[in-house]
C-alpha cells in the first residue's frame, strides 16, 4: 500500500549555520517520494532510519530547518492517497553512502516502505 522512491542523494558538511552542522562525519540528504496508497491519513513523528554496515541511524529532524521546508526528517503528514516529497537528513560517519531506507509511520507499528539508496 506504500511507495518509496529515492530521487536524489547527496553528502553535505551542513545546511546552514550550527546546529544544522554534521556532528558524526558528514550529512547525507535523502530526496525521496513516499506515497500512501491506503485509504487513511497518517501522521507521523521521525519516521525515516537508514541501516548500513549493520548500524541504523535515525533522520537528523534538526536539518529540517536549514533545509528551509524541504526537509521530511520530523514530523510528517502523509494523506491517504497523496505523495509526499521532500529530503531527509541523516548525520552519519563519512564512510556511510548506502544502505536500506525504511519509512516507519507508527511506533511499533513496523515498516511500511524500504528501498535501497
């Protein structure tokens, strides 16, 4: 019923001015397109982790400001039968570039969508 698709990646020292700073090795932005084919709306709080070499690391909401209204790190909304799009940000070590981006809408709810970078 989900959809995710990643559009564009990319590794940045920052999105602006301290705190939007990499404090692990760098920033690695997501551009992604998740959509909900199901008939209800979800909100969702820091749904996005991304595992790589065995560790997984949560989206970084902070850069959601430094990303001036791109950013999908935090909180979200995604309506029933809409496409959301935007960058998710995660601060991680430098010699992270890939790995298996899940979107988890609920706590304890499980997966809904994961896809390769």
């Amino acid at each position: 019923p989900w959809k995710l698709a990643v559009t564009r990646r990319r590794t940045v020292g920052d999105v602006g001015p301290p705190p939007y700073r990499a404090r692990n090795g760098h920033l690695l932005l997501v551009d992604v397109a998740i959509t909900n084919n199901t008939s209800k709306s979800v909100e969702a709080i820091s749904p996005w982790t991304l595992t790589s070499g065995g560790t997984t690391y949560e989206a970084s909401s902070a850069c959601d400001i430094g990303l001036r209204g791109k950013g999908v790190s935090g909180v979200v909304e995604v309506r029933a039968g809409k496409q959301l799009t935007g960058t998710v940000c995660f601060d991680v070590p430098e010699s992270v570039a890939s790995g298996s981006l899940a979107f988890s809408p609920m706590l304890g709810g499980g997966v809904a969508a994961r896809t390769r970078l």
